[in-house]
C-alpha cells in the first residue's frame, strides 16, 4: 500500500496519516511482540500518527497505568525512528495522576516522557475534562509545557462544546496555547456524541476532530451478526447491542453493499465515511495483530462517492 497525502492538522504544524493508530491494546491484548509488529505494518504503510493515553491500560488486573506508553517508547527506541512518528497522548485518568490541577498536568506530562523515551509529546490531550477545574488554569499549564518545548500542540478529549469555546477564548484573550485538535466519541452508530455543538464549536475555530471509537468497538467491521458469536474482550462491552436497532441493522446493510462495489472490507467504508466527514482529520482505530491492519489501512486510499456517503448518512440517521 502507497501511503496517501498527510493530513494538516488544524492550525498546528503537525502533518498526520489519515488513520490514528490507537495504542489502548499495546499491553492489553497485544503483548510487546504483537505490538511492535503492529507498528512495524503501520509505518510500513505510511502511517505516523499513535495515539496512546497515560492511563493505557489501567482496568486490566496486573496492570498499573501506562504500559501502552511504555511499549510506543521501547518501539521508538528499538526503531529510531522518534522523528517520523506524531505522538498523542492524554491526561486525567492516570490512577497516580488523576485529574487537570496544574501541578497535575505537569507531572504527569513529565512521567509520559519518561515512558515514551522521548523529550517532546506531539499532541497532548486533557483525557476526560475536570469541570471543577477552571480553564484558566488547565490551560495555563498547558501552555507551560508548550513554552518548555514538551509538547508541540493541544487537544481536548470529552469536554463539552461550553467549555471548548471557553478555553479557546481564554487562550485567545491571553495569548496562550491553544486547542487544535478534539476526540470526540463518533462514528456510523453514535453521531449525536460529535455532531450539534461541538462538531460547530470544531469547524468554527479551526479545530481537527481525531474521533474515538471509530469502528464501534468492532461493531462496524462488521464482525456482529445476527447469530454470530464473537471472541473479543469488547464482545462483552455492548458492541453487539447494535444488532438490536434499526440503525445498527441499516448501516450494515448500506455498507455491505458499499464494500462489495468496492472490494474492501466494510471497515474500510466505515472508516472512509468517518473521514470524510467535516473537521475529521484521521478516525482513531486499534489492531491488535497486523493481519487487522490492512482493513483499517485502506482509509487512506478509498474514496466514495457522494451517493454512497449520502446512504451511510441516511442509514445512520
């Protein structure tokens, strides 16, 4: 596969695949050898863009926080190839870094370095917002660490549009760092966790939205089926509950259609659909082997046409 053009990233500098390669399973279901033959296959490809989180994977037993961070590291390291790769990570959630205090924000930033191997994360995300927490002083800190040549650029992940439009003001208004990215939860069967408010608050301030959850947990790789049994961890998360909906059962059908016209899987159009959405820079999805990949790769190259854009949007409705 021929990697396509790099996608800017907002106002930032920051060039990125238009597939975010999500790091949650990296010491969770893929072990270090796994994963590192996961990267191997994405950068292979043309991919550059990782997106990990302090708190990767702190629900599994065993775990403390922080081993997908410290498998990325261990791959940069054995690689050397830290230059050609844009690194996102989060804040909030670490079990020993909880929260967007200031003092917060900056440890853990700092104990991320240390994991990653690295002097600089490319895009830093507050993980989950703190309302309690003004923004003033979230994003006081965040741009500390920008000043400090830590971080390149910064996102927001789970925030509200109210408090999205009010840290970007407030950057404006002082001349701080300012947000240029958004994760939000999006795709074929949940549309109304980005589209409204936020999607407007995105396209009006120039943000780039790096949405999660782009596959819903694998319910569109079109794996769930009626009668199926699926052997996967997040089989028990509800990724099956969609079967039950008319949606769910709609966008199945648009997107078998879709992929049979186009000979790829019906990841593939899922994923397609996610990115040529307004704002969308690169859906965020995981593999936990590289025989997964090549479905989440094709993103980059599959282009529909507006009458199949126009059924997915229909379908998913």
């Amino acid at each position: 596969m021929t990697a396509s053009p790099l996608r800017k990233l907002g106002s930032s500098d920051l060039e990125v695949f238009p597939l975010s390669l999500g790091g949650n399973v990296f010491g969770w279901t893929a072990d270090e050898s796994q994963s590192f033959a996961v990267l191997d296959a994405y950068a292979a490809a043309g991919g550059n863009f990782l997106d990990t989180a302090d708190s990767y994977s702190a629900w599994v037993d065993g775990n403390s926080g922080g081993e997908s961070e410290t498998v990325i590291g261990k791959w940069l390291a054995a690689r050397g190839n830290r230059d050609d790769v844009v690194i996102a990570t989060k804040v909030s959630q670490h079990p020993d870094f909880p929260g967007l205090t200031a003092t917060n924000i900056k440890a853990a930033a700092d104990a991320s370095l240390q994991r990653l191997g690295t002097d600089h994360i490319d895009l830093y995300y507050t993980h989950f917002d703190k309302t309690e927490v003004p923004v003033e002083e979230i994003i006081g800190a965040l741009d500390e660490l920008v000043k400090a040549g830590k971080v390149r650029a910064i996102g927001a992940s789970n925030i509200s549009a109210a408090r999205l439009a009010e840290s970007l003001a407030f950057s404006d208004r002082e001349g701080l760092a300012r947000y240029v990215a958004l994760q939000p939860q999006y795709n074929l069967v949940s549309r109304d966790t980005y589209e409204g408010e936020l999607q407007a608050v995105a396209a009006r301030e120039g943000l780039a939205a790096v949405p999660y959850y782009a596959l819903a947990s694998g319910f569109l790789t079109g794996k769930y089926r009626p009668g199926a049994t699926v052997d996967s961890p997040r089989a028990a998360a509800g990724a099956g509950k969609h079967l039950d909906t008319e949606r769910g059962q709609k966008v199945l059908v648009a997107l078998d259609d879709i992929a049979e016209a186009h000979t790829v899987p019906v990841a593939t159009v899922a994923l397609a659909w996610l990115a040529s959405r307004p704002t969308v820079a690169a859906p965020i999805a995981s593999a936990r082997t590289a025989a997964q990949l090549p479905a989440l790769l094709g993103v980059a190259e599959l282009v529909l046409t507006e009458e199949e854009a126009a059924r997915l949007t229909e379908a998913s409705a």
